[in-house]
C-alpha cells in the first residue's frame, strides 16, 4: 500500500496521540478531520469542494438533525430529577421494601439506578446523586467499601443502556434506524443486567454477611398502611414519569422528541410537586444542561468533520480490505469488532467512541454472514445494543474510566481508588458477562420489539 492508501489510519494514530493532549475533544476530532483533509488536498485525493461538504454534513447531520434536538430535553428532565429530591425519597423507600433481605441497602441501591435510569438517562447525573445519597448512608450501615463503591458505580451506569438513553439517540441517527425501536431492544438487556448484579450482591450479602449488614425488620414504618402511603408517595411518581416517556413511544403516542419534551415537563411537575421549584434551582438546571449540551454538540461537529474526511479517503474500505485480506470469519470479526471497542474505552469516553467507532464499523457488519443466527433485517439493531453494553463498560474501566473519578471526587473520605477499582471489578465482569449471553442469544435484545412493532 502506498502513502496516501494508509491516511485513514494514520488518522487514528494522530487522533490517539491528540486525545491525551487535553484538549477539547470536539477541537481535537475536528482538527484532526480538517489537518488530514488538507493534506489529502495537497496529494489531490480531498478535492476543494469537498471541504464546502464538510459544512453541509455538519448543518445536515447536526444543525438540522430533529432526532438530536431530544438530548437537550433528557439532559434537562435528568438534572431537574437530581435537584427534586426523588431520588432521595426513593432510596428510602425500597431500603424499606427490602429491609429483611441480605444485603437489602445494595439491592435497594441497585433498584433506584435501575429505575432512575429509565427516568434520567444521564450516567453523570445518576451517579453523583447516588453516590451523595446512598454511598453515606451505606458506610453508616458499615458496609465494605468495596462493596458500596461497586454497586453505586454499576447502578449508576446503567442510565447509559435503560431507555430513554441519550446514547441510544445517538447510536439510532448514526445508524438511521429508529429510537423508538433501540429503546424497546435495550429494556431486556438493561433489566438482564440489573438482575445481574442483584444476583451478585445477594450472594456475596448472604455468604459473606459483614460486607453487607441487616437493616433490620424493625426500622421504619411499622404498619402496612404506613408502608403503603410511602410506596405510593415516593415509588410511584418516578414509574410514573418512565411511563409517560417510554410509554409514549412504544404505544405511537409521541415521537422519542416529543416523549423527551413530555418526560422534561413531568420531571418539572415533581419538583414542584416536591416543593423544590424555585427561580434558583431553575436557573442551575438550565444553566448545567446548557453547559452539558454544549459540550456534547461541539463533540457532534467535531466527529462529523472526523467522520467525513475518514471516509472519503478511504478509511472504510481500508478497514473492509483489511478484515477480508486477514481471513476473519463473521465471529471472529464481530468478536474483534468487540474486542477493540472494550479496549478504547480504557482510555475513552462513550460519545468519543460512539462517533468514532460506529460509523466505521456499521457498514461492515451487514454485510457478515451469521446464518440463521440473527436475521439479516436485526442485524444493525443487534449490533447496536451490543455496541451499547460494550460501552458501558467504558465508565467503569480502570484507568479512565469517568464514573470512577465521578464517585472519588465527591466520596467521604477514607474511600480510596483502590477501593473503588477492587469494587467495580465483579461489576465489570458481570457486564462481558451479559454481553457474551446478548452475543449468544440475540432474542434477548430482539424478541421485545417484534413483539411491539410486530
């Protein structure tokens, strides 16, 4: 291969180098995309005009993206969540719920991540509330370190696969597929691994009883009746706003943009429900979901300059020549696939490797051959929620991993890294776990929406 053949991946090494520069992620992908156009330019394989197309891909693929205009509204209904106290009141709640159970503080901590991640979508969000809230509320109960840190950090992450997800938004306009239908096929795999960790955390509370200590049956509300007006006043208002957003669009009642303006209203609701709305608290969300978007949307400009000067140099049949001069069969090309992603996200967050990765990959993988294991007209959404598990392990990975520094940046002291790392191992586990079982049985993820839509 010549010089100008290997530019692609000259890209990604130029890119790799840069991502540890410090600098803005979205300056770095889109400087490097208009370096590498300039350079095409001067070996005459990037033509003039098509630097006018880099502008036209961006306004088109983002300016003008109605599907995007979602992520601002889940990002606005996640930190009204945070500021409304619901967490809060749910965290007691289920404590109580599941007081007589091993490890009854974990599993109830567990089931408030799972449940705030159909309400919230945002990993960053779920997991400093629950490690504010229950992360002291667990070591007072003198429960391991390790224990507590594992469990809040896989809880909280579990925002970035439960519907609504921002990441599923993402992943279904790189994909041109539906949202509607990425959010139903990520309900079984999210609430597969939820049950998962469950699993863990009562084996090793009943096993192992002083990591986990007893609440005790006697704490709380005494009566059913008592028992009753708590679960109706903190468990049902957040179920209820999941409805509004998921039910919404897996019934046809709204488009996932308008289920995302329904869910930012309703989260509005409980805090004023909640008696926590005021002009303050109002100017901090809009403020912090400003900052938020802004940060991701620079990221979207900047991975569609990549995007576009990749492929027009060639960067996609580079990869497919690749793949086929090397012999990998379709298994061993997804497990690759698979493989490389896990590997990124030791030093990547999930929207870089999402805008990176996907649109390399995805044009390849139709054309893999599984037989009757997946059918041929799945196959981009099986792909995507594989993608979508894989990546969720990219907030938990040592050493970049982004919850980690969420959860030691605000957690009481005594928590060290090393409790936190030795704590989300099992955690990470679990999840490769459950991305071997979606590999192996594709149902898992396929079978909700052809139920639905079918």
């Amino acid at each position: 291969m010549t010089f100008v053949d290997l530019l692609p991946a000259f890209m990604f090494v130029v890119l790799a180098v840069m991502l540890f520069s410090g600098f803005p992620v979205g300056f770095v992908l889109g400087g490097v995309g208009l370096v590498f156009a300039g350079i095409g330019y001067f070996l005459q394989v990037f033509s003039a005009g098509e630097f006018f197309n880099i502008l036209i891909r961006i306004y088109g693929g983002v300016g003008e993206n109605l599907i995007l205009t979602a992520i601002p509204m889940f990002i606005f209904m996640g930190t009204m969540l945070e500021r409304s106290n619901v967490a809060k009141d749910l965290l007691y709640c289920l404590q109580i719920l599941l007081r007589r159970a091993p490890g009854g503080l974990a599993l109830a901590v567990t089931a408030m991540g799972t449940i705030m991640a159909a309400t919230t979508g945002i990993v960053g969000a779920s997991v400093i509330m629950m490690t504010l809230i229950a992360l002291p509320v667990m070591l007072d109960r003198s429960y391991s370190p390790t224990l507590a840190t594992g469990t809040i950090g896989a809880a909280g992450t579990l925002g970035i696969l439960i519907p609504p997800s921002i990441m599923l938004v993402i992943m279904a306009d790189l994909l041109s597929t539906s949202v509607g239908t990425l959010f139903v096929a990520a309900l079984m795999p999210g609430l597969m691994l939820a049950g998962l960790f469950m699993i863990y955390i009562f084996f090793v509370s009943w096993t192992r009883p002083q990591m986990a200590p007893s609440i005790g049956a006697d704490e709380g509300p005494g009566n059913i009746s008592e028992v009753l007006l708590l679960t109706v006043r903190s468990f049902v208002p957040p179920l209820f706003l999941m409805f509004l957003v998921l039910g919404s669009i897996v019934f046809g009642w709204a488009t996932p943009t308008e289920a995302a303006g329904v869910g930012a209203f309703g989260a509005t609701l409980l805090a004023l429900f909640n008696r926590r709305l005021n002009m303050k608290v109002l100017a901090d969300v809009l403020r912090r979901s400003m900052l938020t978007n802004a940060m991701l949307f620079l990221i979207f400009v900047g991975a569609t300059a990549f995007a576009y000067v990749f492929r027009s140099l060639g960067g996609d049949f580079l990869f497919e020549d690749f793949v086929n001069s090397i012999g990998l069969g379709p298994w061993l090309a997804l497990v690759t696939v698979m493989v490389i992603i896990f590997l990124l996200g030791f030093f990547l967050e999930w929207i870089e490797i999402t805008l990176i990765v996907i649109p390399i990959f995805a044009p390849i993988i139709p054309g893999l051959d599984f037989g009757d294991h997946v059918p041929q007209e799945s196959m981009l959404i099986w792909f995507a929620l594989l993608v979508a598990i894989n990546l969720q392990t990219s907030f938990l990975t040592p050493p970049f991993g982004i919850t980690l520094f969420y959860m030691k940046g605000i957690a009481p002291k005594g928590i060290t890294m090393q409790h936190i790392y030795r704590g989300i191992i099992p955690f990470v586990s679990l999840q490769l776990f459950g991305l071997g079982l979606v590999i192996a049985f594709p149902q898992i993820a396929l079978w909700l929406p052809t139920v639905v839509f079918d």
